[in-house]
C-alpha cells in the first residue's frame, strides 16, 4: 500500500469513528433511551403547543424523563401526553405538569412542579393538575392591538366629570 492510500484509509477510519460517535451521542440527547428503566404517567393538557415526541420532562430545571406518546381525546379535544419518567423519580399525586416554552422560536417542554403529598404516582397513573402552553403571539397581538385602541381615547382618564 502507498502512502497515499494508507493516509486515505486513515482519514476514512476517522470519519467512520466521528459519525458512530455522532450517532450516539444524538440517540443520548433524543429521549428516545428512556424507555428503558422508566415508567409512565399521563397527563391532559387543553394545548400543548411546541411539545413533540421526544421533548423533555423536567423536575426543577433537570431532566428526569421524556414525552414518549401523544394522542387527541375525540370527546373533549383535550391531548393527552404519554410522560416516561425515570423509574429512580418518584412523583408526588399532587404534583402539577406545566408546558414550559422554552423560548421564542417555539420549543417546549413539560415541567412538573413535585406536590406535597406521601402518595407517589405509579406506572399507568395521571397527573390530574396540569397548565397547558400559553399562546404568546396571541397575547402579543391582543395587547398590541389593546393599546392602539386606548390610543384614539381621550388622554384625561376620568373623562367630563
């Protein structure tokens, strides 16, 4: 063998090591490794913008587990999330789940505030308190569209006492 195609060979092992590295790191970071060990509980949501399979559940900013299941109630049109906890995190029943934003391009998670209560939820329970997303660019556009009315009113506020 040359030098050259020593040298080749070389550089395509590297590739090969680096994409096998990449590769498991990604599979790390998706959540989709929590399954194992892991047991579910779920929760219903009235929105749930932002949240995918995958996106992480977390307990005081940590993450202790993963959205793994989502599916639509035909009834009442609510989502319900399918959440796979860490089997070493043990959740209160009184605990509250909440779809955190994560920022303004639209990601999100569930964030679980742990309750007070002795009773932990076990594998196939739900997490009966929850807050759904907030609507940010609804928000933004109801407030800004709440000033440019207040705008064309009088600037006395008590108006001709």
């Amino acid at each position: 063998m040359t030098r050259a195609g020593f040298f080749e060979t070389l550089v395509g092992v590297f590739v090969v090591v680096v994409a096998i590295m990449f590769m498991v790191y990604a599979y790390g970071v998706s959540g989709a490794n929590v399954g194992r060990d892991a047991y579910s509980v779920d929760a219903i949501f009235g929105r749930v913008d932002g949240v995918t399979l995958g996106s992480e559940v977390r307990i005081a900013g940590m993450k202790v587990g993963a959205v793994s299941g989502h599916t639509l109630d035909q009834k009442t049109y609510e989502a319900r999330l399918k959440l796979s906890i860490a089997s070493d995190i043990k959740v209160p029943e009184d605990s509250v789940a909440k779809i955190v934003s994560d920022g303004v391009l639209g990601g999100a998670h569930v964030a679980i505030e742990p309750g007070a209560s002795d009773v932990m939820l076990i594998d196939g329970e739900a997490i009966t308190i929850t807050q759904g997303s907030v609507d940010l660019l609804g928000l933004a556009v109801q407030a800004f569209t709440n000033q440019s009315g207040k705008s064309s009113e009088s600037a006395d506020p008590l108006g001709d006492l």
